[in-house]
C-alpha cells in the first residue's frame, strides 16, 4: 500500500552557504579546465573557513605546459567567485582571503582504468551506484519540497544581487515541510528560513517582513494559509555569515544537490568532477532517463539505479522502480533503457554533451529540475528520450 497522507521536509541552502562556496570554487576549476580541453580529467576539492581557502586534489591535460600555465589561474578563478557570489566581509573577502593551492597532476594508476586503449572502451572513473528519480507533482518532474526551496533561495538571491534587497546577505537556508493529501501535494505545513543580513539592527520579524513577499511570490497559490508556522532567523542575528561562522567543504550537501530526501542517493558528490567519473555523469543521466519515464507517461513516480565498477565500460545494472504507478512493468522499462541509450561512460557523456564548461552553475539551487539551457547546461532536463523509450516498450 503507497502512502496517501502524510508531511515530508526537504531543505536547501543558498550559493553563499560555507559549503555551497566550495562547490561554485570546484566547478570553476573544472569550467576552466574543460573549456581548455575538453577531455580534461579534474577531482578538485575545497575548504573554506575565516580568510582561507585551500583548494586540492587531482587534474589532468595533455598538454603539460597548459596545466601549468592554468595551475596560476587557480586563485584568480577563486577570488571571481567569491566576488560573484558577494562576500566582502572583514574575514572573508575575496580581495584578501588567502588562497592555496595545492593541486597536483592526476594519478597514473586512475588513469589507466578510465583511458580507452585502440583496442578497449573507456571504463568508468570508479565504481559505485547512482540513482535518478522523476515525479508528476510538478512541473519540473521533481519533488515538490525541494523545488520550492531552491525557489525561495534562488529569488532572494536575485533581489540581493539587483539591489532590491541590499541588506541581505549571501549566506542563507530554507526548509519546507510540506502537506501531502492523495498523494500530490497541497499545501505547507511549516517553512524556515534563515538568512544572512548586513544590518545588525534588523530583528526576526523585520527579516520575514522583507522576505515573506518574495517567499509567497515562487510558492504556488493555496499553499500558505493562516495555519501555516513561520520560523524566520528562529535563532535572532544573522549577520557573520558564509565560512567566517563555519567552516565549507566540497561535497557536503549531496541531499541538497540531489532529491532533497524523497529518493535514494548512491553517496557521490558532484561538484569538481570531470564528466568520466560516473558519481556526476551516471547521476545525471539516471535523471534524465526517469524524467523521461515519468514525461512518456509510463509511470507517475520512477526511481532509476546503474552500477559501474572502475575500468569497466558497461554498466553492472540497470534498475528502475516505478513504485507502484507504472503503466508498464518495471523489468520492461528496464529492457527499454539498455536499448535506448549507450550508457558507457564516453556514451553518457556524447548523449548528453557533458564535455562542456557548464557545471559552475550548477553549484547551487539543485542540479536537478532546472531548464534546459542553451549551450548544453542542464541537458540531462531535457525530455527528448520519451518517444524512443515508448517505442522500446
């Protein structure tokens, strides 16, 4: 028996988040690097806390003399970010924060399980499991929660950003606890919101009267009420924000990133990964192909896992759960996506036209339910798959 009625929380975090910081600094490393080369190999990681940041790990291009030329953009890549996402505070500037640099040419024995020989397929950039997911609830095909909590978020930034709203400041979350009734939802429980502000004077009650038209402006029409609970700044002051109140680091907001907790998650993180490791790529293309179950109407909710193991091209696996609501059997779709899509590494990578430099934007507000964009950003959004996936069935 599926679940009808109940209450389900999901939680997002601004670009500004000590954490969402280093994945945005990651994802420019690799942006960088990838519009260099477009097979460039990057694992790169990020701490920030007071005045520091430290950035790590692995890169590779075939070109020795690029990456070192490339290996001096690093701290000015760094310092845009910060500057962009706005924080200019005493003890995190992005004209004086210290920055080191610690990257370093990728291993050897990684490289020879993921580069194809003449004769051999590339093989996966390690193992592990990834899951996509799809719902109808709304518009986007995700989870109701989590969308419209990178909504708020992402609309106060934007009116931070213009000048609208100057007294807020970068580093803010947002939490939605929302009402579900014949399971579709309708309605919000309880919303919290805390948010940086620059003013020291400015209470609660003054945050939420500059945010609450904002927050009622993404939300759909109905599902604030009189009954609805409203924690804003529930703690009082906000005003040190971003890695001077606490310390980030790369990876650390998978949930976030991901399905807000209404799906399962294979434990990988995204951001600073070149498209070859399948912890990015095969999670991407597991939300590609469940969206566009849910998009053919085969299913109204539908959860997708793929295994890889490092070196070897094929996937172990190819799962999907319709829980309950498909039009088809599961074991069917199932057939239908190994007949669809080459879901080899380099396969997902030429499908979806991931050796771009297109990940900086996804750092923040969820890699998942965005639209589309232009130059290949967010095309694993796209629902393009639906009538050979209808054909495959």
């Amino acid at each position: 028996m599926i679940r009808q009625n109940f209450t389900f929380t999901s939680e997002s975090v601004s670009e500004g988040h000590p954490d969402k910081v280093c994945d945005r600094i990651s994802d420019a490393v690799l942006d960088a690097l990838i519009a260099e080369e477009p097979e460039a190999r990057v694992a790169c990681e990020t701490f920030a806390t007071t005045n520091r940041v430290v950035i790590g790990g692995e890169v590779g291009l075939s070109d020795q003399a690029k990456l070192k030329d490339y290996m001096g953009r690093v701290d000015e890549i760094a310092r845009a970010c910060i500057k962009d996402i706005g924080y200019e505070q005493d003890k995190f500037h992005h004209e004086t924060v210290k920055i080191t640099n610690l990257l370093h040419e990728q291993s050897a024995h990684i490289a020879q399980g993921v580069d194809a020989a003449a004769d051999k397929e590339e093989g996966a950039g390690d193992q592990g499991i990834m899951f996509g997911y799809a719902t109808n609830e709304t518009p986007a095909l995700m989870p109701a929660p989590i969308q419209y909590a990178h909504a708020i978020l992402r609309r106060l930034a934007e009116v931070r950003k213009s000048g609208e709203q100057p007294v807020l400041g970068p580093d803010a979350k947002s939490q939605l606890s929302v009402r579900y009734r014949d399971g579709k939802p309708v309605g919000i429980d309880s919303l919290v919101l805390s948010t940086q502000h620059l003013d020291e004077s400015l209470t609660s009650a003054d945050i939420r009267g500059i945010v609450a038209p904002y927050i009622e402006e993404v939300l759909p029409e109905g599902w604030l009420t009189p009954e609805t609970i409203w924690h804003v700044n529930p703690t009082g002051k906000f005003v040190i924000g971003g890695p001077d109140g606490d310390a980030g680091l790369t990876g650390r907001k998978i949930i976030v990133d991901t399905y807000g907790g209404a799906a399962p998650h294979g434990g990988g993180a995204f951001s600073g990964k070149d498209p070859t490791k399948v912890d990015r790529s095969a999670a991407y293309v597991a939300r590609y192909l469940a969206k566009n179950v849910v998009a053919s109407g085969m299913a109204d909710r539908c959860t997708i896992q793929l295994s890889y193991a490092i070196g070897v091209s094929r996937p172990l696996s190819i799962y999907a759960d319709t829980h309950g609501t498909g039009q088809v059997e599961d074991a069917a779709i199932e057939t239908a996506i190994g007949q669809v899509i080459d879901l080899t590494p380099r396969g997902i990578r030429e499908h979806l036209q991931l050796n771009k430099p297109i990940y900086q934007r996804t750092a923040a507000y969820g890699h998942f339910g965005r639209a589309p964009d232009a130059d290949g950003g967010f095309s694993w959004e796209a629902t393009n798959l639906v009538d050979a996936l209808k054909a495959a069935v």
